[in-house]
C-alpha cells in the first residue's frame, strides 16, 4: 500500500511539473477592476505565471475549505467532549462505588466482584 501511495504522488508531481511547465507565461492580476482603481487612485496589479496563479488558487480554495469545514464540525467536537467528560465521571463513580460496596464483604467475594 506504500508503494502504491508513492507512485501517486510522484504520478501527481510529474503531472504538476509538466502543467506548469506548459503554463509559464504571465499574466496581470489585478485587485480590483480599472475603472475603480482610476476613481480611487490605487492601481494594484502583479505580473505572475499562469502555473502559479492556477496552483494558488486551488491552495486558496483548499485552505478555505479546511477552515470552513472546521468551524461547522465545532458543535460535534465540543458535544463529545462533552460525553467524553461525563464517561469519565460515571467510571470514577463506578470505580467509588465499586469500592464503597467490597468494603462491606468478605475479602473473597471483593475479589471476584472485581475480577468480573
């Protein structure tokens, strides 16, 4: 299963080589549309490959998605925290309980009530 998982990447990493290689020209990223920067007076623009425009976006994209899922997930993980931290409560209260009743038997019968 390594191996298999090794030549994904490296089939992957050829891919992306060869896709950036065939998409080195430049091109203008521009913030904001002309009309706009002319009324404000600020003109932000960069020269950039292609390759790195398309890769960055898909970068982009995947950091937006990760942190989007994230913060829909946080009810389910504070839920179980939250039951996580009330098992560990009712074990310790087993546990106590446990404890109190063996102390009333014969040391025998502790034994195997703990052995079960």
């Amino acid at each position: 299963m390594r191996y298999i998982r090794y030549a994904f990447l490296a089939a992957l990493g050829i891919v992306l080589i060869s896709v950036s290689l065939a998409n080195r020209g430049a091109v203008t990223l521009k913030l904001i549309p002309d009309d706009i920067a002319v009324l404000l007076g600020w003109n932000f623009s960069v020269s950039l490959p292609l390759f790195v425009v398309a890769l960055g976006g898909i970068a982009v994209g995947l950091v937006l998605g990760f942190i989007w899922e994230w913060m829909r997930e946080h009810k389910h993980r504070r839920e179980a925290g939250q039951k996580h931290r009330e098992v560990r409560k009712l074990e310790r209260e087993v546990t106590r309980l446990k404890q109190a009743k063996s102390e009333e038997k014969d040391e025998v019968l502790a034994l195997l009530d703990e052995a079960s």
